[in-house]
C-alpha cells in the first residue's frame, strides 16, 4: 500500500469520525480498496459499507480526492444508513456533504481521465462524429444494442 493510500485510508476514518460526531451515531469503519478502474473516481459499496478508489486518478489528482471525493463516497454510505435508499445525490446526500463535511455537493469529478480512457472507436450519425467506449462497440457487433444520436435521432454506424 502506497503512502497516498494510507492518507486515503486516514481521510475515511477522518469523515466516518466527523459523521458520527455530528450526527451523533456509531457508523463503523467501511472496508476500502483501491480496485476502481476506469473514469471513475470513487465508488460506495453500501450494503457491504466498503468504498472503492481509482489508483491512478488518486496518484494524478491527491489533493482534490482528498478534499472532494473521499467525502463523497462516505457520504453515500452515511446517507444509506440513515434513509436507506434514495436518489444517490439527492437532497439527503447534498445535506451531508454540505452540513456535515463542509464540501460542496458536486456529483461528478472534473479530472482529466485520458491516461484511464481505454480504446474508443469512432462512430458516425449523419450529423458529426461519436466516440464509443470498447463496451458499447462490442455491444453494437454483438448485436445486443442500438445507438442513436441524442441530436438528430439517427442510428450510429461505425466509421
């Protein structure tokens, strides 16, 4: 484990502290790992209260991930274990991060995700190009989905 990973480690335990604190219950330690892959920054795990980091977007982004995604993803959990399931960043989770954590509800990363993007292939409607990730092109040639421009409706075809 790299010396990042156990300040991620530390900031998990520091927001679950802080939750506890201000909420005033006892939410465990959640299991975390650092297996997430792809453009994803961060995920919660809620019925098995574990939470899943991206090495390289971590390694590429410390200080952010620190500040912003770690209480996003705990604050997940703490959500799910006081309202059960509701809209992921609904007005629940938006209070956690804002009253709890002091962090600005965003939902999505602002990262720069080239060196996790994968293969695309480019994809053509009759008004511009597309970029399919290597799921959806496989999709497509299995023959198990259909695409079609959000802007002119019609049917995406492999350049």
């Amino acid at each position: 484990m790299t010396p990042l990973q156990q300040t991620v480690i530390a900031k998990v335990e520091s927001c679950i502290h802080q939750a506890n604190r201000h909420l005033n219950q006892h939410f465990p330690l959640p299991v975390v790992n650092f297996k997430q892959r792809g453009k994803i920054a961060g995920s919660a795990r809620l019925q098995g209260w574990e939470v899943r980091f991206n090495p390289v977007l971590l390694a590429e982004n410390p200080q952010t991930f620190l500040d912003e995604v770690v209480p996003h993803e705990v604050a997940h959990l703490v959500v799910f274990k006081l309202f059960g399931r509701v809209r992921p960043h609904g007005r629940e989770w938006q209070g956690v991060m804002h009253n709890v954590f002091g962090v600005a509800p965003r939902t999505t990363h602002r990262f720069d995700i080239s060196s996790v993007q994968g293969q695309t292939f480019v994809y053509r409607c009759q008004c511009s190009e597309h970029q399919m990730t290597v799921r959806r092109h496989n999709k497509i040639v299995r023959g198990q989905a259909v695409y079609h421009c959000r802007r002119c409706s019609s049917q995406l075809r492999l350049s």
